[in-house]
C-alpha cells in the first residue's frame, strides 16, 4: 500500500476541507474567530484523522480509534455546514452538495472501520480477547 494520500477518503476529504476554505471566505468578519475557524478546523481534521489512521495501521485498536475520531470530526463538519445555512451565509444548494459530499466521506471512513484488515501493514498487531 502507497500513502496516505492514495485513500480515496483522504482524497475526498481533502477536497471537501478546501471547498469549505475557500466557501468559508465569504462568512462575516463578526464569524471569523467562531464559525469560519470552527468549520475550518473540523474539516482539516477529517484528513488529519484519517493521514494518522494510516500512520497508526499496524494495530488494529490505534487504526479505528483514529478513524473513529475522523468520523467525529465529519460529523462536526456537518454540524457548521447546517450552522452556516441557517445564518444565512450558505445557499441550500451549497448546504445540499456539500452535506452529500460529508455523508460520502462518512460512508468511506465508517467502510474503512467496518473493514480494517483491507488497510492494515502486513506486520499488524490485534488486540486478542481472553
């Protein structure tokens, strides 16, 4: 397995995290140390979360764990996205395509939860149950 930055979530994240900077731009000076640093940091995070996922795959515990806080984070991102709907700084449009976009991130990451051996190093380390 390549990089980090091969996993399609990473990708896709990445992508979603960029639209929201530059969306976030038009967001009001009064927003700026609240909602546009918050949606900001959320969506950076998911990447962030899923680049150290990778980093941490040769056991099992450490992979999902980090996946699961990029889960989180998705869905914080999701939760400025209506935040920035509802104050008027996004269309319904804008709001519709990229939740759709949050909800595709979240279905990549929750598969690379539900699937981790499809992901892990070869010399991988597994929790064993007594």
């Amino acid at each position: 397995m390549g990089s980090f930055k091969d996993l399609i979530a990473y990708k896709k994240s990445f992508e979603l995290a960029m639209d929201i900077f530059v969306l976030s731009k038009k967001f009001p000076q009064e927003e700026k140390y609240s909602l546009t640093d918050q949606i900001r940091r959320s969506s950076r995070s998911v990447s962030a979360c899923i680049a150290e996922s990778y980093r941490k795959r040769r056991y099992e515990a450490h992979f999902i764990s980090k996946l699961t806080d990029a889960d989180m984070e998705n869905s914080e991102t999701e939760v400025w996205l209506d935040f920035a709907l509802r104050c008027g700084y996004i269309s319904d449009l804008e709001n519709q395509n990229l939740i759709l976009r949050v909800n595709e991130v979240g279905k990549l990451i929750n598969y690379m939860i539900a699937n981790p051996e499809k992901f892990m190093s070869s010399n991988t380390t597994r929790k064993v149950a007594n």
